[in-house]
C-alpha cells in the first residue's frame, strides 16, 4: 500500500540483487537539516522502511508495524548521494520478526538499525 509520509521523505526503492535484498534512497536538498547534512530523520524513516522490506521482503500483501527500532549514527550523509541498505532477520516467529541492518553511501556505514517488526491481519 502507499505511504503518503515515505513518498514525500523518499521516494524509497527496494530490489533484489545477487546479494540479496538491498533498499535505495537518493536523498534531496529537502532531506537536509539545517547545516546542510541529510537530517537524521531522513535517515530514520529509510531505516524504518528498509527494515519492513528486509522482514517482509517483496510481499506489498504483509501487514505490520515497527515495534521497535534502534539506530546508531556513525556519519554524515549527503543529498544527492544514493545510499542502500540491507539487513537480515535475526530471528521470526508466527507473528514477531527481530531484525537489523546497515545503511551505507557506497561502502561508507552512515547509520545501523535494529528492530523488531509485529506483523498482524487487517481487520475486516
């Protein structure tokens, strides 16, 4: 389904490569804070997005939501630069996925995440 706040922050992509799944973000001028770095933010709601797609993978059908999530900034980030990220699930059971994961700029580690994903069925 769409998400009008991931649109306006993103857009995001998602792919699989060879290497598995892997999350893009091209950052704009909008994604920027005050001293002109991407705004962590930013960075937090592509995190938040990669880790849905890493626990769900491709399936658009998966409902769920972020429980937790844990980051850590490790560097500064630019607009205009493609960052990826990719992750793994930790462990999943029927209706829990604990997960965590890297975004990079081109083998750079900007920021890690972990987190925890509760996946559930709409109601009708």
């Amino acid at each position: 389904p769409a998400d009008p706040f991931e649109d306006y922050t993103g857009p995001f992509y998602c792919r699989e490569d060879e290497r598995g799944l892997v999350c893009g973000f091209l950052p704009e001028a909008k994604n920027r804070n005050a001293w002109g770095a991407l705004h962590g933010g930013a960075l937090m709601t592509f995190a938040d997005y990669a880790l849905f797609m890493i626990a769900c993978g491709m399936d658009a059908n998966v409902n769920g939501v972020t429980m937790t999530m844990n980051s850590e900034f490790i560097d500064t980030a630019e607009p205009g630069r493609l960052l990826t990220a990719r992750g793994e699930v930790v462990r999943a059971g029927g209706s829990t996925i604990f997960l965590r994961g890297l975004i990079d700029d081109d083998g750079r580690p900007v920021l890690t995440f972990s987190g925890t994903i509760r996946k559930f069925k709409p109601r009708g």
